[in-house]
C-alpha cells in the first residue's frame, strides 16, 4: 500500500480521485509525455477530462470554440498544475500508476487505484519521527553512517524490530571479527538524559575492547594488553 497523506497537494489530489483516479494519469502523462502514453483504455474522452482539470486549475484548458484545432493539443499546466505534477513525480506515485496498466480498462484501473493507494498518512510514521529524532544524536544519512578509526570500521544503523526502533553499532575489528551490539532506543534516550556513558564492546576474538561515545560522534578503543 502507498500511503499519500503526507503530499502537500493531498486534497486536491483526493478531489481529483474522488471524480475518477485515471485524471491522476492523465497529469502525469501531460507532466512526462516521452515515459507516460495516453492510454486510451484509461483515457477515453480527452477532452471531457481536461475540462475537469481545468476546474481544478491544473491545465490551461481552451473549450472547442476558442482554439484553432480540434482536437486538444498542446495541453499545459498552470503554475499550481506543475507543482502538483511535481510532487506526483518525486513521490514515484507517476511510475506506480503505470505499473498498474497492464490488462486494465478504466473501470478496473479505478479499482486498482483505491487497492494501491490511500490518503491515509503512513501508520509506520511515527516510527520515521522517532527515526529522526536519533538522528539528532548520531549523524547518520540515509539511514546509516560509517567511518574509521585506526582500522576498526563502525557502522551505526537503525532497524525495526517488532515495533521498536533498534540502533545497531557494528564494528569490524582489525582482525576481521565483527562486533554487533543492538541498543535499545529507550536506552539510548536513558544514556542521553543521565550519566552519557559510553557503550562498551568487546572482540571475542582478539579481545580488543571498544567503546562508543554517542556524544562525541566518535568512537574510541582499548586493547586488552594494553590495560
């Protein structure tokens, strides 16, 4: 399921749904006419459906009587159409739309629509805050960071588990042995509000110890036979 209730243009959006989901098509076949036919299973009356985008001020639409074709042509978007057709874009919901083309007619495309998407907001959301709010304590892009120190790599990443939010450290030590330790995101808000201290790793191969300081950004590590 692809959940739209983040989208900025989401009522405009559901408006145009609520009339007929194949005029979603139609703004991304207009937005990217090179990638997006204009399937006439889904697109039946062309004209008909730009008059309705017109009402909701998403082309520059020109009725019959006042262009010098006959048939539309030439169809563009208003200021507001494009930023729409924008967002449409950035959220791939332009390439979804296409995937779901193959063996459909307009009635069953409509269908297919409401199956794939909604405009509720993603119940894994509130994962995705708390997500970044722990990228406030580590800085991690993309969901994960990497980096090195004398040789031993730590990598820090973010994993659902059963609906709470684990922090993975995962150390590649010199000798090639791999040190994971799983924290608790409770636990790491906890270290942050108290005694900030460090979180102690340990090779069960060369016995290097390490410890990972969340406030500094960094890491840093002891030998065993060097204590």
């Amino acid at each position: 399921m692809i959940y739209l209730g983040n989208l900025i243009y989401l009522d405009t959006i559901k408006n145009i749904t609520d009339k007929d989901p194949s005029l979603i098509y139609l703004i991304c076949h207009i937005g990217d006419s090179s990638k997006i036919t204009l399937d006439s299973r889904i697109i039946s009356n062309i004209e008909d459906e730009c008059r309705v985008l017109s009402n909701f001020a998403i082309i520059n639409y020109e009725p019959p009587s006042e262009r010098p074709t006959h048939e539309v042509s030439n169809i563009t978007f208003t200021r507001f159409g494009k930023h729409l057709f924008d967002e449409l874009q950035s959220y791939e919901i332009c390439r979804e739309l296409v995937e779901l083309l193959d063996f459909q007619n307009k009635e069953s495309f409509s269908r297919s629509f409401y199956q794939n998407f909604s405009f509720e907001i993603d119940p894994s959301d509130d994962i995705t805050k708390e997500i970044c709010d722990v990228k406030k304590i580590f800085p991690i892009a993309d969901n994960h960071h990497e980096y090195d120190n004398d040789g031993n790599h730590l990598a820090i990443e973010y994993e659902k588990i059963n609906d709470e939010i684990i922090v993975k450290l995962i150390i590649q030590c010199t000798c090639s042995n791999v040190v994971i330790e799983n924290i608790t995101l409770e636990s790491l808000k906890q270290n942050l509000k108290s005694f900030w201290y460090d979180y102690h790793m340990k090779c069960d191969f060369c016995e290097k110890e390490f410890y990972v300081r969340p406030d500094l950004y960094s890491f840093k590590y002891i030998e065993q036979n060097s204590l």
